[in-house]
C-alpha cells in the first residue's frame, strides 16, 4: 500500500490562485467562469476562458479513512479547503462539486468526468453519500469538477475494503399470520455493528422498517413518517402496531445521519 503523503494530492502552486487551460470544451454562452482579463492562462480555442482556483484549495475524504474496512455500505464524507462547493451548472471561478471515481483514478484535467457506475457526480453539492461497493479493495479517488464537470487537478484517493454484510427479520417468519401490536426482531450478520443513531462508522448502522413501502435508495436520508419506521436507540426489538390485512415489512439500515445502507430483508405478514 502507498504512503499516505502519495495518496493526498493538492495543487500546490507558487501563486495565490491557479488558472487551468480547458480545452476542447463547448461554451454555453452564459459567461460564467469567463473571466475578464488579467488571468495567467490561455483560453481554449473554442472561446472557454480557463478556471481560475486558490493555489491553497484542496480536497479530502473525511471518511473512510485510507487502508478502512467498510460493511453494509461505504461511509463517505468529503471536504474542501479555500475552495467553494456548490450546485453544477454555473461555472464559477474557485468554484465546483465532488466527484467520486471507483478503481479507475482520476480524470485529466480539463476533460468532461463521464458519468456512469465508476464516475458518481455529486452535482447537488452534496459532501455526503454512502457507497455501494461489492465484497474486496476498492480504490476511491475524489475530485473536483466545475459546474461543466471539468475535472480539476484537486483530488485524493483512499483504499477501502468491503466486507459482505447481511440483515434479517429474526421475528415474525415470512408468510406468518400474525396479531397487533406485531413482536418483531431484527439481526445483523456478524461483519455489521448495531449502534444508536448519531454514532458514524464504516461497520455500523441502526434498523428502521419500511410498511408497505419500497426500500430507499443507497446514500438516500430515510424518512421518518408511518411507512419508515426508526429504531435509532439502536435497538433490536420492536412491536408494530399494523391494521388488519396483509402487509409487506422492509428491514433496512441506515447509518448515524439516517443515509439509507444497503443490506435489506423483506417479508410479508398477515394481521388479524
């Protein structure tokens, strides 16, 4: 494994602000990024101006932690340094959003980040998410790119690998008849932590159930309402108060912050 000084990668540059030449890029129109002059870069030659950004800004995972094991999802947390995180679309000068590139490293400079399964795009300015990852080492490069999605020189790159985790109904059986207030338990395999909510962790998380509803999507918060039922004391045990009828349980964990995780167990109980 890499030294971690080889992995946290910055533009260092001698002046208070750095400009990048974009090149290849198709303007909007809208100016925006453009500047006016007095830039120590050349514009491309399609009339795109290049980014100017702090020679101090930086990037970092504040979670995982290089060389961290991760189950039931990868806890992400991002950061900037004398860089601004906003929404894409305009381009902004020392301006821009995350991107989190899977096992591939990071996009040249200046090129549009693809967005596909191994480019994940943060375009709403999130710094948060959780990551669905299969079973081994993964490499996680995190990027900048401006409001286009032209990369910038401003990454860092972790190594995480995942453990296989599972979540189950103990209680009730599927298919079972059953009364109200419904006795249900919950279990977690052995590679996944049950905690009280507020508690963030690459191997933790708490239980909530899902009435009738569809499992949320990974990374996703989890409501809390009638249909998304939340065990944050971290408890593993429950009586559920459902009508007459047939119902269909979700169990599934979410992490310290309620982002959605995604091991998740379904069943169908009938209430008298």
């Amino acid at each position: 494994m890499r030294e971690s000084i080889s992995r946290r990668t910055f533009a260092a540059m001698a002046a208070s602000a750095a400009t990048v030449p974009l090149a290849g890029c198709q303007s909007d129109g809208s100016g925006n990024g453009n500047g006016d002059g007095g830039g120590n870069g050349e514009s491309s030659g399609d009339g795109d101006a290049p980014i100017e950004y702090d020679g101090d800004a930086s990037v970092a995972f504040g979670t995982p932690e290089d060389g961290a094991t991760a189950a039931n999802g990868v806890t992400v947390s991002m950061t900037a340094e004398n860089f601004t995180i906003e929404s894409s679309g305009e381009v902004n000068e020392n301006s821009g959003h995350f991107h989190i590139v899977i096992d591939e490293g990071p996009v040249e400079t200046g090129e549009t980040i693809p967005n596909d399964d191994s480019h994940l795009h943060y375009g709403d300015g999130s710094t948060r998410t959780v990551l669905d990852l299969e079973p081994g080492t993964h490499e996680l490069t995190l990027q900048v790119g401006d409001g286009k999605h032209r990369a910038l020189p401003l990454t860092d790159t972790v190594e995480v690998t995942v453990e296989e985790a599972s979540v189950s109904f103990g209680a009730p059986e599927d298919g079972a008849t059953v009364e109200s207030p419904v006795a249900a338990e919950f279990e977690a395999s052995d590679s996944a932590t049950v905690e009280q909510a507020g508690e963030l962790s690459q191997t933790g998380g708490h239980f909530h159930v899902m009435v009738d509803t569809e499992a949320v999507e990974v990374g996703e918060a989890i409501p809390n309402d009638d249909s998304h039922l939340h065990f944050g004391d971290g408890s593993t045990s429950a009586e559920l108060e459902l009508e007459s009828g047939e119902h269909d349980l979700l169990l599934q964990m979410g992490d310290g912050e309620h982002l959605a995780l995604p091991a998740t167990d379904e069943i169908t109980v009938t209430v008298e």
